[in-house]
C-alpha cells in the first residue's frame, strides 16, 4: 500500500480516468466492485475515493459526443509533470499529437491530452490541488499501467525521448515482447508488450484487488462482464468489462518465493 503526498516525479502514472455516459450508473458499478466512495455535489467530474482518499475520476460525457465515441473503451493514464509546456513540447518533438490543452482545471491543476506514434492515448497531469492518485497499490485502488502494441518500435522510441525512461528486459517472461519501462532514478513504471493480434495500440489499467475470483464475481453481479481469472507470475488476474463497454484488469498479487 501506498499513500502519495506529493506529486509524483515526471513521467509516473499519477492520475486515471474514465469518460463515461452515465456517472450514477458508473458509481454504482465501481462502488460494488472496488468499494469507492464519491463526494456529493460532483456531476460533470466525479473524484472517486477509498477510504477518502483520490484515487480516479469520472468525467460525464454525452454518448454522442465525438470525443466519447473515439476512445477505445479504456481507463485513460496521466503521467505526472512539473512542467506541462516543457512536457508537451518533447510529446511534439518526438512525433506525438497534442490533442488538448494545456489546460488549467481551477485550483487542481494542468491537464493535457496527446496520442502517441503508435495511436495509444495518453495524458498529462500537473498536480497542485489534487496530487493524482493518493491511495496505489492497495486493493480498489491503480496497481500498475502497461501499454500494448501490435507495433511496439515506436512506443519503445518515443516514451524514452519524452520522459528520458529507460528500457529494460524481462527475464521472468521468456518467449514474450516485453521491456520494462523505468524512470531515471532506476523506478520502474509500467511496460510495452508487443502483441501482434492486438486490434490497436492502447494504455491498459489493472487495478489491484485482495480476491481476483471475488472481484469477477462482483463484477458480474453489479452488470458488468468477467473473464474467467487466470495465473501468471506475478498475480491472478481477470479482465473486466463494465457497464459501458469499457475493459481493464484485476489482480491479486502472489507471493513471490526464493
């Protein structure tokens, strides 16, 4: 478990969020699942909470809206910055697409949106009144974010050039396309997969549970869709698709032994 108290150091997952049609629908279904809380009063942005504490967001958005039907029905990323121009600036330099902002959201902060190189979206969060995520790794709350490509060269090319991360193997997954992608204090941050079945490149989200066959169940129960949970080496995981079409992933984490 993870309390945050600061902002994050650039180029960190910091913040998620989702556009959905339905806010009170969308509150209902997390609320059963992770056990989020919501404070009164919000509409057209929703900060959801565990044990009082940010840890996503809802933004309300028509079902016809254009900017709604484009996504790819994911959770959305925001990688922390201190500096939204300077950040936004490499995006463009390195090939990506600024797609909005940046934006100042009152006291809360600067928000910006861009695409990268390979079609995956992202954004940028500068914290100040809300830091991003203040609860990770704690079950109900962001475990961990992996971008999946079936190309995954320029991913691999433009992320370092943004956030100067580093790229790094993976020795516990032999035969997968897989490098760590880590910060320059050595933290690692997420990774890029490079699968040649994947539809499109995206951001993948996977939220951390104590149960992944419990969290399914709930799931299910509160009119989502579950996958049937699965091992791998790190955790039990299930992909889940809520209410509105929108997929990510739980785990449990395992264990690890000597």
């Amino acid at each position: 478990m993870s309390h945050v108290i600061r902002n994050q150091p650039t180029g960190t997952p910091t913040w998620i969020d989702l556009d959905v049609p339905d806010v009170e629908r969308a509150k209902e279904f997390y609320g059963a699942l992770f056990g989020w809380e919501y404070e009164a009063g919000e509409t057209a942005y929703t900060v959801c909470r565990l044990h009082g504490r940010a840890v996503a967001g809802f933004r309300q958005v028509p079902a016809s809206d254009s900017h709604a039907s484009a996504l790819p029905g994911l959770w959305c990323v925001y990688f922390a910055t201190d500096d939204s121009d300077a950040t936004v600036k490499r995006i463009v330099d390195a090939g990506g697409t600024l797609t909005r902002g940046p934006l100042e959201i009152g006291d809360q902060g600067r928000l910006s949106l861009a695409v990268d190189p390979s079609g995956s979206r992202f954004g940028l969060w500068e914290g100040r009144a809300l830091l991003g995520c203040e609860t990770v790794n704690e079950p109900g709350s962001l475990l961990r974010n992996d971008l999946t490509s079936p190309d995954p060269g320029p991913a691999r090319e433009f992320y370092p050039a943004v956030f100067d991360f580093t790229l790094d193997g993976n020795d516990d997954l032999p035969g997968v396309d897989f490098t760590f992608l880590r910060r320059p204090d050595g933290h690692e941050i997420g990774g890029i997969t490079g699968v040649p079945e994947a539809p499109s490149a995206a951001w993948q989200t996977l939220f951390e549970v104590a149960d992944a066959d419990a969290a399914a169940e709930r799931a299910v129960a509160a009119g989502g869709t579950a996958d049937a949970p699965s091992d791998m080496i790190y955790a039990r995981l299930a992909k889940i698709t809520d209410p509105f079409g929108n997929s990510f992933e739980v785990g449990a984490r395992r264990a690890r032994t000597s």
